[in-house]
C-alpha cells in the first residue's frame, strides 16, 4: 500500500470542495480549477499542440499580427498582471511589444507552482522585464499584483485562452465587474474568449482521438487519490464531451462505468455512483463578438478593439477604464 499523509492546510478547501461536489442533491461536481495541478498543467499544454483544438494558435496568430496595436489603444502600462498565466509562451509576444516603451513589471498569476517556474525561466531573457510570479486564485492573486504598484502606474490585466469560458455567463459578468472594481482609470483588460462555430468542430476539440483530453480530465480522479486519500480506479471511468445547446457550452463530464462506491478519506466521504452516473468537472462557454461588447458595458469596461482569427473564431478584445486617474491612485 502506498503511504499517504493528508497535507490538511494545503488540501483543506479542495477535501471541502469535493465532499460537496460528490455527496450533494443533483448533478455529482468538481470545480475545474482542481483540474490543473501540475500534471494536468502539463497536460492541457499538450492539448494546446493537438491539431483538433485551434483555440490557442489562435490566440497566438492574433498576438502575433495585433501587439504593436495594442500601445495605439492604452497608455503604457507599467505593470502587467496575466491570471492564469500558464507558461506565459504566447504572453511573450506582447511584453516584448509592451517593453518596447519602458520598464515593464510582469506578474503572472497562478495555482500551479510548476506552471510560474517556467514562466519566469522561459521570460528570463526579456530586457526591462521584471517578472515575479505569483501562486494564487485569481482575484487573490490580482489583488496582491495591483498592491505592487506606484501612484501613477497603469495596469493591464489579461486573461487569456478563453478561461471566461468556464464561468456560467451570470459568474463570467460578476467576475469581470471584479476585475473592474480592482481597477482605476488608465487601466485596461484584455480578454480571450472562443466564439461559436460548428457543434462537430467544438466536440471534437474537447474529445480528440488521441486521448490526451480524456487524460486532462481523468486526472482530477488521480489528483484526488494522490492528495485526499481518494481510491478511484481510473480504469472504472471513462471521459465524455458534450454540447449543451441551449447554453451554447461545451461540458466535460466523467462517466462511471459501474455500480461503486469510492472512499476518499480527507474529504470525509464514501462517494457512491450509478453506473452512467457523471461528475462534470468543466464548462467552456462559447460566446458571439457582440456579447463580448456587452459584457464589457456591464462591467464598467469601455471597449476599445477587438481582433477576431479567420481561421479559428476567437477573439481578443481590449476594454479600457476611461476617465482620470488621482494623484491618490
């Protein structure tokens, strides 16, 4: 048997997370936020490469062809906070456009601590880049960025690859206006969001023939084993990716392919499941560019570009915070 010791101040909220998400009334759920530990980190970057999900060379070829547009739309912005940085590879693109102007502090905000390591070793070499990670959620870790600045910086926060997409539209709305409300005037938020297109083209992006997204999300169960104490056996689950039509989102679900009953000892819980039964671990809500503009209005945000890629619908959208900054701010 292999030794296992619960790391109750690490693991506290996620054992809470899961005793709620698998014992209560309804639809059997795990935040997706769980599913990127270290190696499902490394496991979505290698979905980022799969032919099937056009999502992030979209967002790379709109970076590549639209930076130096960017500075016509802002002020310069002394500080650069990006929530949920990953590797920070295609940020690259735009701190070296954004550098190009001055001094630049670059914080990259994430859960994972292996994901931040190879952010700030991967941007080691930007000239006038001074990049400090930080290993938190997001808003947290956005406050504890903006805290860093001087009177007089601006600040543009970005939040890229389309993680909007995994709140609820009415959590999405919220959430923006948090970010507005942690800003001032001068500041600005570019935002990733993947646009509707054909239902087949979507699926296929969640549930590709090799496998590694069905790996990606079986990896919550593993992650739970390894830190909770939990005994699934990934063999009794499968992955599933469907299209929630009157949502217009995509859904991840684990499916149980039997009758069982799994202990998941720091999390207090015998989780039983039907077979046919799922946990559904992630949405990815697909949004028109018009809605973009509107979520922006209603979140305080004034839009001020947007760039949408031919070949793959996504959209990078740049809202600013008009008005004055104060000589407190």
């Amino acid at each position: 048997m292999t030794a296992w010791s619960p790391d109750l101040h690490r693991n506290g909220r996620f054992a809470r997370e899961v005793h709620a998400g698998l014992t209560g009334p309804g639809q059997k759920q795990i935040p997706c936020e769980y599913l990127y530990d270290d190696v499902g980190t490394a496991l979505f970057e290698a979905i980022t490469h799969l032919p099937e999900y056009g999502l992030t060379r979209a967002e790379r070829r709109l970076l590549e062809r639209h930076s130096a547009e960017v500075l016509e739309c802002i002020a310069h912005p002394a500080l650069v906070a990006e929530l949920g940085s990953g590797n920070g590879k295609k940020t690259r693109l735009l701190l070296e456009a954004l550098s190009g102007r001055g001094a630049l502090d670059y914080r990259p905000i994430d859960v994972s601590a292996q994901a931040l390591l190879e952010c700030r070793k991967g941007l080691s070499d930007l000239d006038g880049v001074d990049v400090r990670g930080v290993q938190a959620p997001f808003l947290d870790g956005l406050s504890s960025a903006l805290a860093e600045r001087r009177a007089g910086q601006n600040a543009l926060v970005l939040f890229l690859g389309s993680t909007i997409g995994n709140f609820d539209r009415a959590e999405a709305q919220g959430f923006l206006s948090s970010i507005r409300g942690a800003l001032a005037a001068g500041d600005a938020l570019m935002l990733g969001a993947d646009l509707e297109k054909p239902v087949a083209d979507m699926l296929l992006a969640y549930d590709d023939p090799a496998g590694v997204t069905a790996a990606f999300n079986l990896n919550v169960l593993g992650r739970i084993n390894r830190e909770l104490g939990g005994e699934f056996d990934l063999k009794r689950f499968s992955h599933r990716a469907i299209y929630n039509e009157r949502e217009r989102r995509i859904e991840m679900h684990i499916v149980s392919a039997a009758r069982q009953t799994v202990p998941i000892r720091a999390a207090d819980v015998e989780a039983a499941f039907e077979k046919g039964e799922t946990i559904w671990t992630e949405s990815c809500h697909k949004f028109s560019a018009s809605e973009l503009d509107n979520m922006a209005s209603r979140s305080g945000f004034v839009p001020a570009a947007q760039w949408i890629d031919e070949r793959w619908p996504f959209a990078l959208s740049l809202w600013v915070v008009e008005g004055r900054r104060s000589a407190g701010e």
